[in-house]
C-alpha cells in the first residue's frame, strides 16, 4: 500500500479517535522515498482532515453552548388563553422554580381587578427577586401590544414582591412575613378579621393597597 493510500483509507474513519493518532501515522513513513506529488497530496489530506475536525468541534460546542444559556427551556413564549399567563401554567412555572406553599385564589369579578391572587413563598430574597425578573422577562417575550409590560413593585424589598401581570397578581414573601401578613386570610376574610392588618407599618400598608385596590 502507498502512503497516500494508507493515508487516505486512515482519515476517512471517525476524525476523533483518528487525530490524536494522525502524526503517529505519518511519522511511520517518515522513512519512504515519496514523490514530489505525493507530498503535496499528503498535504491536501492533512488540511482536509484537519478542516472537518475543527469544524465538527465547532457545531459540537455550538450546541453545548445553545442549551446552556437556554433559560426558557421548557416554557413557551407564546401570549396565554386569558391573559399573559394562563393560571394552570402559570402554578407550573412556579413550581419548576422553586418556589413554595403556592396557594391560588379566585378574585370575584365585580372586583374588576383580577382573576386570581397567586401567594407564594421564596427560600431566599436572591431566589424572589431572580423570579420576579424571570417572569417579567418571560412577559416581555409573550405580551401583545395591548398588554403593559409588568412592574415589579417591592423589588429591594427582601420580604416581599409584587407583580400585576393583567390577569394574575402574584404576591412573593420571606417564609416569615408571610406568616406575619397571612396574606391569605386578610384577602379571604378581609382587614375587619385580620388583626395584624390594623397595624400602620409601611409594609402591611404596602400589601393591603396592592391587595385591595378598591380601597385605595
């Protein structure tokens, strides 16, 4: 067999368990008497086998790199049924994220004001505000020109986090001021049976304006 017949046959098999080897091969007819012709076959070879390799490392990590800084995966960036969010995926998004004890409840409709107040809790106020953001970047990508882009209300607030998303307002606390605030009976039972809601702290004024808009 002739070099470059060897050589030929030698880089057509799989060019990542051949290249590393490559050299080993050449060097093994370093001691033939080749042509003129030959040589400059041997090098078309080796530069056709080298482009292939790199470019098969490139759509390799091109990939690799696509699924890494894929944040969305999983989630469709498509406008909901009722709203940005339909509730149903909307409580699934939650629950891919993390977040805990999510409690959804069903605004009536001569409230005019939403469909249903989602309360949830965040592990950490890192983790709360990453959330708030994500979702708002996920409004952005979803939302009509008729839908206002969501403000995040409480943002450097470590406690609490608010957003109005049109159909859905979801409420984000720390483990412990969701207790305190029990959120939950003050929407249900409303601020005549809720103790804690007759305080005059900034925060518990915050969350009952954001809860009930009708008494602003």
């Amino acid at each position: 067999m002739s070099l470059i017949s060897f050589l030929s046959d030698y880089t057509s098999n799989d060019i990542f368990e051949r290249y590393g080897s490559l050299s080993l091969a050449i060097s093994k007819w370093c001691s033939t008497k080749v042509t003129s012709a030959d040589l400059q076959r041997l090098k078309e070879i080796v530069l056709n086998f080298k482009r292939k390799y790199s470019e098969e490392l490139a759509g390799s990590k091109s990939e690799e790199t696509i699924e890494e800084f894929d944040e969305f995966q999983g989630i469709s960036l498509q406008h909901g049924t009722t709203g940005i969010f339909d509730i149903e995926e909307f409580v699934e998004i939650l629950g891919q994220q993390k977040l805990q004890n999510i409690v959804v409840i069903a605004v009536p409709s001569q409230l005019n004001y939403v469909d249903y107040m989602v309360i949830t809790t965040g592990r950490s106020p890192k983790q709360m505000t990453a959330f708030a953001e994500f979702i708002r970047k996920i409004s952005k990508r979803r939302c009509s020109e008729s839908d206002p882009l969501p403000v995040i209300e409480g943002k450097s607030n470590k406690d609490w986090i608010a957003l109005d998303l049109g159909n859905i307002a979801l409420h984000i606390f720390s483990s412990k001021f969701r207790k305190i605030y029990d959120l939950e009976t003050l929407w249900t039972c409303g601020p005549d049976f809720d103790d804690l809601s007759k305080e005059s702290d900034i925060l518990t004024g915050q969350v009952k304006s954001y809860a009930f808009p009708s008494q602003k």
